[in-house]
C-alpha cells in the first residue's frame, strides 16, 4: 500500500500467516496492514490477500502454536474418515 494513501488508523506490522499452514506451511509477511477502521481481526497483505481471526498471528511462537493445533486436528479427522471407510461394507 502507498504510504500515501496509509490512514492513520492503518498499522504495519510483520506477522505470520497460518491460513494455509498444512498446504504452504507458515507465510511470514513483513508489511503487512492492520487497517482498525475496518476491522482489528483482519491483515491485509500482498496486493489482494487478507487474513482473518486465527488464520493471522503477531509473533512466530503463537502462528507455530496454532499450526501444531491444527496439524493435530486435521490428523484426528483423517484418522476419524479413515475409521469409516474402513467400516464401509458394499453389498
């Protein structure tokens, strides 16, 4: 974003992206724009990529502990399809 056009309530921060954790692994993004005006849950970053909620993290040590969290979800859901596959009887 231009500086120019940065409004006061915009923030610039480096933070880390886990929106896509278990496809590109964590995104760390140096300029990325908090914009307050809008919404303090909500990072823009690059030219039309946003972030929101858990999907964004201010430090590393948090965006790594949601990505564990969600590595271990994703892996109780596999296990979870799994079981009913493996329970599935075609007649």
């Amino acid at each position: 974003m231009n500086s120019r056009l940065r409004r006061q309530s915009d923030e610039v921060i480096t933070a880390w992206i886990t929106k896509r954790v278990l496809i590109t692994g964590l995104v760390e993004v140096v300029k990325g724009t908090v914009c307050h005006n809008i919404s303090s849950n909500m990072i823009s970053y690059g030219r039309m990529n946003s972030a929101h909620g858990n999907d964004w993290h201010r430090t590393s040590v948090a965006a790594m502990a949601r990505a564990e969290e969600m590595r271990l979800n994703k892996i109780a859901a596999l296990k979870k399809q799994l079981e009913k596959l493996e329970r599935m009887v075609f007649k």
